[in-house]
C-alpha cells in the first residue's frame, strides 16, 4: 500500500517519539533488585487528547511489537504499524473518538531503554549486566511514562499476547486508572507448552557462540543463528495446525542450487528460514531473552489462595473484555475462559467471547474485521445501562430502554419481560440465558437496577449486547455453564428457549447450580390449540407461540405443563410459583375452570431446589 492510499484510510503520517524520564537519584528500582540509572521510552500517538483528558487508549504491545501501531514514518518508509487494520478513523479504535498511545516496552530495543541501551555508568552497552525485569516493571514503567503525559485516568487498556498480560497487571497494579480493559488471546500465566517453546528459543540463543555471554554488541558477529532460531521455534506457535497446512501443506519449492545437507525443498522450511532471517534485522536477542523471562515468570495466580484473589484490588466499576481465538495454541481459548470465570468469581463486570479463525495466535493481527466490531462496540458503549426513569411508556418500557434497544423491537409482544421483571428482587444478580440483543437485560436494569449477565451464542447478540454497556458471555448452552460458578446469581431466567435446547434436563439443573431460582418460559404444547389441530388435520400445529414450520423450526424439545412438572419433580426440582399465559378468551375460560394444562398458551415457572 503506497503512503497516499495509507494516508487516505488511516492515521496517515506519524513519528516515533522519545520521552527520558525523570529519575529520584536512586533511579529507577526493578522488583527483582536492579537499578537502571536513566529510562528512556520510545512512543507514538495517535488522534487528540480531550480537554478533560479522559479518552485516553493505551495499547500493550506483544512480546516482538514495538511503538508504531498504525500510520506510517515517511513517503520513503511507508510500512504500516503492526495493528494499523485496528487504529485508525472509524476503526476498532477510533482515532476520531480516542487518543490511541502506545509506548515499546521496557526491556525491547525499540528506542525504549533495554540490553541494547547505553548504561551511562559504563559507558557502553549494558549486555549482560541489564537487570532482570518483569510485567509489573513493564506497567510501572508505561504508568511513569503516561503521569508525564498529564494522563492519570485511561478510559481503557488494550493488549493482545503478552500486551493482555499488561494489561491485566495495569487493572491490578492501578486499578483507579482504569476504566475498560480489554485482554486479547492471553492469560493469567503461560502453560507448560508454552514455557518449553519459551526455554528452547532462549536455550537456541544462549547456545550461540556469538552470544558471548550477551556481551555481543561491540563484536563483529551476533547471534544472529540462535535468535533466528528462537523466531522460527516461536512463530510456530503463532500459526494453527489448520492454517499452516492451508498455507503449506507438503508443497516444495523450485531447487536452483544443491542444498546443504538434511535441508528440504519444503515451501514451510523457506518460510520459517525467511521469518528468522527478517527477524534478527529489527530485534535484539538480549532484549528476547529479558522478555520471553519476563513472560514466563509472570503468574496471577502463584501468590494467592484462590485466583480471583489476584483481582479483589480491581475497581469494581473497571470492565473487562476477554477475547478467545478459536484456532490459537499458544495461548488456547480454555485459558481466555478460565480468566473470564475467575473475574466472575471476583465480582467483576466481564465480557467474554471467542472469535473463529484459522489463523492461530496471530488471528488478533492479520484477521481483524470481527474483532474490530466487538472492540469498537466495547470501547463506545456506555460503562452502565442509564438508570430507570420515574416516567414509564406503555409496555413498562422507559425512555432509557428505547434509547437502548433502538434497532429491535421496543416491547415484548407477549408479555414475557413485563411478568419476569415483577418476579425479580431489586439490586438482585441475574444471569439471563439465551439472552438474545439484551432487551431483557436492558429492562430489568431499567425498572429493577439489576448486576446482569447475559449468556449468548450468537456474535451479532453479542456486539449488541455489548453495545448498549451491559454485560455478556459467548457459551453454548447445550455445553453446560461450566464456565459460571456454583451460586454465583441471585436468578437465572431462561425465556423461551428451553425448548430450543439439545439438552433441557441439565440445563435446567446447570440453572440451580449457578443461582438460587431459577425463572424459565416456554410454549405449552398442551393447549387445546395445539391438541386440536394436530388432532383434526394430522400435521404439526403453527401459532404464535409455535411460529415455525416443523421443517425448519429451532423448537426441537417441545413439551407440556404436565412434562415440565414431572420433570421437575424427578430431578428434585420445587416449583415455587407456575404462571399460565392465555392466548384467547377460550383460554382463559380453561385456565378459570382449573384446565391449567389445556388452557395455558405459554407458562412461566420459578423454581429452586428442594433442599
């Protein structure tokens, strides 16, 4: 892409700045007892500061990333950032609407002071006498470095990798400065398989005659080998089994020459050989070392009983958005959930969902449009659902509800919401499943001042869900609520979904493992409706409450008043209260005389357990 188009469709020309931080004379203290005696950050911003200075992004970039996330330097040097898809005008982030800054970290060799830096008490390279560093150094650092920016407030922290490991080391350390924090394809620490892709890259670098102990820079030759190495053992992880083999298989390429001996003609041997050669052009092995260190040790839950104790200094106002990617190994989706059922564990507001790429770990860079939508919904939502307003609409929808809920429909046509929002306490915690664009959620916060989650599959739900500043969990519910602890809400409320369910019976059961009640709805397939057109023209009944064609329908489960009772009462299951819906007046007459099963089109029940 040439510098005129790049200019055309993002932040367009940009410069790398250096900031030298003021230091008390003792300089600047590492967690793990070294000292450096100055600090210099590399950085670049993007977009204007408000007055007010409060719409401030601060971007963590990944172990090999640097300052320059989106624009170009100059006509001559026209490369994009490294995230330049996501910021920008109108983008993920938008630079219209935020001020995007992001800073190479402590430890790297991007202007930012590292093994490469010049240690002013010897005159040269510090090499092999750089100090030991950390995550929470690297925040330290970024948090120094935004004060003399005048910024002691982010509206919020975005990192993917080993930048989602800043980021949640920023909610921690600094919890008063963050408002929205958002963790992509990371976690609390790394797993085993990862630490040994970890200790074999720096064991290839550290092996490298020329590494000289890290005391390299003044001699002709650098490790270069090793840090090749070290590149091609980690970019593996980055990609998916899926991806390379679509992108590779087992194609060779042309021979021009005889190859040395035990090298292959393989198009993914060149591949790993282009990546490591590019690779020692632009880093430092010394600064891979400190960071892949640094990245390994990291561990949220090593210092605490329980994990969700690592949060408990998180503001509880602070939002998190964890983002899973289908395909990534070195950091697998389990790990992205894991971290989302911790923060729910901690009380926290969290936003979990997991995108489907085929592209691995490095999904969050080369394929962005779907990540784009959730973040850029995530970062302009509201931090709370306005509270309700005294001057309720017909329906019982207030204005805030219809500011919200703009684009579905404004009331529920059968009533549904109107009966289960009189059925839950004020201020209670609610877990909504099956919770669709959030207009229950959206009414329950307006009339009851709910703490709500919502539990959805489809992404679409989602980004609206997420939109109107209310919280959501992507999770099949025919997989079970694995991911939410036991007794976690106050209610569960399953509105006419549980007929859609693969698995009704756990499900159910799954609802009073996570809350106290239990509030489900569903169509009664016992009414006399129903009964009579099956009975008289011998095909599955169409109604309002059975809007489907038997071949095309989602309703896979369909049952009475009677099953749903039954049921219940096998699982040891107390329905506390049982609500018949009519239809008609032929309904209500039913319903009058004692017929609830004949009469009722639709019925709600509250449940809990029998203990």
């Amino acid at each position: 892409m040439t510098a005129e188009n790049q200019d055309k469709h993002g932040v367009g020309p940009v410069e790398t700045k250096y900031l030298r931080m003021p230091l008390p004379p003792e300089g600047f203290k590492l967690e793990n007892g070294g000292v450096l005696p100055e600090l210099q950050v590399a950085y670049e911003t993007y977009g204007s500061l408000a007055p007010e200075a409060d719409n401030a992004v601060y971007i963590c970039h990944a172990l090999t990333g640097d300052a320059h996330v989106a624009g170009y330097h100059s006509a001559e040097n026209s490369k994009p950032g490294w995230w330049d898809a996501m910021v920008g005008p109108g983008k993920g982030i938008d630079t219209n609407r935020f001020f995007v800054i992001c800073a190479n970290i402590l430890g790297g060799c991007m202007g930012t002071t590292g093994p490469s830096s010049i240690d002013p008490r010897a005159g040269k390279p510090y090499g092999s006498t750089f100090p030991s560093i950390t995550i929470g150094d690297i925040v330290r650092v970024q948090q120094l470095f935004l004060r003399e920016l005048k910024i002691t407030r982010l509206a919020a922290v975005v990192g993917g990798s080993l930048g989602g490991m800043q980021a949640l080391e920023w909610c921690i350390r600094f919890p008063e400065m963050v408002q929205k924090c958002i963790c992509i394809a990371s976690g609390m620490n790394l797993s085993a398989q990862a630490l040994a892709f970890d200790i074999v890259g720096r064991n290839a670098i550290m092996e490298d005659p020329a590494w000289a102990n890290g005391d390299y820079y003044q001699n002709d030759q650098k490790p270069h080998q090793g840090l090749a190495q070290a590149r091609m053992i980690g970019h593996i992880t980055y990609l998916s089994s899926e991806n390379m083999e679509r992108k590779f298989g087992r194609e060779k390429k042309e021979i021009q020459a005889p190859l040395p001996r035990f090298a292959t003609s393989f198009q993914v041997e060149s591949y790993l050989d282009y990546q490591g050669t590019k690779f020692v052009n632009r880093f430092d092995a010394n600064s891979y070392l400190h960071i892949t260190e640094a990245m390994d040790v990291f561990d949220l839950t090593e210092k605490v009983r329980e994990p969700s104790e690592a949060f408990r200094s998180v503001d509880p106002k602070t939002r998190f958005l964890v983002v899973a990617l289908s395909s990534d190994w070195l950091f697998p989706p389990e790990q992205s959930l894991e971290l989302a059922n911790v923060l729910i564990r901690a009380g926290k507001r969290i936003s979990y969902c997991l995108l489907r790429s085929p592209y691995g770990h490095d999904a969050f860079l080369v394929e962005i449009d779907r990540l784009a939508e959730v973040l850029r919904a995530f970062l302009k939502s509201p931090d709370h659902p306005e509270p309700a307003q005294e001057n309720v609409k017909s329906g019982g929808m207030t204005e805030t509800f219809e500011r919200q809920c703009p684009a579905r429909k404004r009331q529920d046509a059968n009533g549904d919401f109107t009966i289960i929002s009189g059925l839950i306490q004020k201020k209670a915690k609610v877990l909504d499943l099956g919770c669709g664009d959030g207009r229950l959620l959206c009414e329950l916060f307006a009339h009851k001042n709910i703490f709500g989650l919502g539990v959805e599959i489809d992404l679409e739900n989602i980004i609206a869900v997420i939109r109107k500043g209310l919280d959501v969990f992507q999770c099949d519910l025919d997989e079970g609520l694995n991911a939410i602890p036991d007794k976690t809400y106050d209610y569960a409320i399953l509105s006419q979904t549980l007929q859609e369910v693969r698995k009704p019976r756990q499900l159910l059961n799954e609802m009073l493992r996570v809350a106290k009640e239990g509030i489900v709805s569903f169509p009664n397939f016992g009414n006399w409706r129903q009964r009579l057109h099956l009975g008289v023209t011998g095909k599955m009944p169409v109604s309002e409450s059975l809007p489907f064609e038997w071949y095309d329908t989602p309703n896979i489960h369909l049952s009475t008043l009677r099953d749903i009772r039954a049921l219940c009462a096998l699982d040891g299951i107390r329905i506390l209260e049982e609500i018949c819906i009519p239809r008609s007046f032929l309904d209500s007459i039913c319903l009058g005389l004692g017929f609830r099963n004949l009469g009722a089109d639709r019925v709600l029940i509250r449940i809990t357990r029998e203990d």
